[in-house]
C-alpha cells in the first residue's frame, strides 16, 4: 500500500522533470539554481530523505543546489552520497538547540533550529544566486 506522502513526493520529483523538460533550460550558466532549507539536513529522517532525493534529481538533470541548514546531527553525513560540483551546502551560524529534541547520550541525533540569517550566510546565499 502507498502512502500519500510517498505519493505526494513522487508528484514533486515528477513536476520538476516536467517542468526541467519543458523549459527552455539549457543546463548552462542559466540554469536552474534551486535554494533548499531544512533545519536537519544530517539527521537522517524522512524529510532530509526526501529533500537528498529532491536534490539528486535537480543534479542529474543538470540544475545547482544549495542546501541551507544547521549542524544539527552528524557532519560526516553532509557528503554521504558523495560531492557534486552543482552543490553547495551553507551551514547557519546563528542557531539554538531544541532542548526537546536534545539527547545527551547521542549528540548527532540532536536537532537546532536557525534563529536569523547572519551577513555571512547573506554572502553566500547571494553568491550562490538561486533562481
């Protein structure tokens, strides 16, 4: 049986297709430039699964990525489907823990949550020049 939130993010994952295809994208330097932000990208958990998968099909169809998140969880997983040179991650400096979601026995499983967007993480953001 299918859920409709799997049903819902295949829907996702077929509109930008669609949309990619029948665009006059060309995969140049005008191509799609997709800012994603999710409080947890390294805690893995269904929405930081989805947004990987999200993210993997924007790559392959030749588009850039930028994830915009905080440290929460564990950093080896930042790259755990390897780099690519159409994605940035830009970490958030200015965030809180979540003391409801802390669990001092195991760190990488606890969650923050971004306050502002400091100038820094501006820069970068602007540097990186999402469509």
């Amino acid at each position: 049986m299918t859920s409709t939130n799997s049903l819902n993010k295949a829907a996702t994952i077929f509109d930008l297709q669609t949309k990619l295809s029948n665009s006059s994208y060309n995969g140049e330097d005008d191509s799609l430039r997709i800012l994603i932000y999710t409080t947890c990208y390294n805690i893995i958990d269904g929405v930081t699964l989805t947004v990987r998968k999200l993210e993997q099909e924007i790559l392959e169809l030749g588009g850039h990525v930028c994830i915009l998140t905080t440290r929460s969880g564990d950093l080896n997983n930042t790259n755990m489907n390897g780099t690519h040179p159409n994605r940035k991650v830009i970490f958030l400096d200015n965030i809180i823990d979540l003391p409801f979601l802390r669990d001092p026995k195991n760190p990488n499983m606890s969650y923050n949550i971004g306050l502002s967007l400091s100038k820094t993480t501006q820069t970068e953001m602007e540097e990186f020049a999402p469509t």
